[in-house]
C-alpha cells in the first residue's frame, strides 16, 4: 500500500516507503546523474523517489546507498553514493565519511572545507569519466 507524502511543494502524493530501500532504482537514479556529470542532493534523491525531506527518511536512504556502492563494487563499477551531497556544501553527509570509503581511497583528512570539497570533486569526476559514454 502507497503511503502518502507531501512533495516539496506541499501537495500530497503517492510514495512508495518501499523506494528507500530500492538499491536497484536508487542506482539507476545515481547512474543517470554520474551520466549527465552531477551530484545529487539528498533531497532532490528523496523527491525523485516521492518523499519530502526528513531526516529518518535521509538515514534510511543512507542504509540503501551503501547497498548501492556494495552493488557497484560487485560489478566492478566506481561507487555511487560519493554524488549524493548536502544541498549547503555539496559535500556527502557524515554517514558517507564515517562509513570508511574516504580512509580506503587515501584519504584522512577533515569532512568539510576545501580538502574535502577537493576530495569529494575529485571521486565525483572519476565517477563521471567513468560513466562517461557508457
């Protein structure tokens, strides 16, 4: 049964509560972003999937984006979840930096400010060449 959530502008819409929890749509939603070379707010991410922002539907989305990037690595493809950002500084949520993908790709340093956004801009682009033309 739909459950029902109220879209950025206030109306009431039909959304699935099984969506957050779609690694497969959720996945294809990222793949189609690292295709047109962009990131993605958690929100804009909540809103492809039918639902306004709240922060448990955020934490579950969280859950599925790891299953996502353990899909990826699976089929051998550059982890996704790195384009999921907060819409105030374009960076991942701290989930994504405690989560330990920043520590496996060599990076140790600070979770906001210049070295992270470079960091983070440089896992992005890896992840649009990648998807680049394919």
């Amino acid at each position: 049964m739909a459950a029902k959530d109220e879209g950025l502008g206030g109306a009431v819409a039909a959304a699935d509560a099984k969506a957050l929890g779609d690694a497969p749509r959720i996945r294809a939603i990222l793949t189609e972003a690292a295709r047109a070379e962009r990131s993605i707010s958690y929100s804009e991410l909540l809103g492809e999937l039918g639902f306004r922002f709240t922060r448990p539907k955020m934490r579950a989305l969280c859950k599925t984006l790891a299953e996502v990037d353990r899909l990826c690595a699976l089929d051998g493809e550059p982890d996704l979840a790195v384009l999921v950002v907060r819409e105030s500084d374009r960076l991942p949520g701290q989930g994504w930096w405690v989560g330990g993908t920043a520590l496996l790709l060599g990076y140790d340093g600070p979770w906001q400010g210049a070295a992270a956004a470079r960091f983070i801009r440089e896992q992005q682009q890896a992840v649009f060449d990648y998807w680049k033309g394919r």
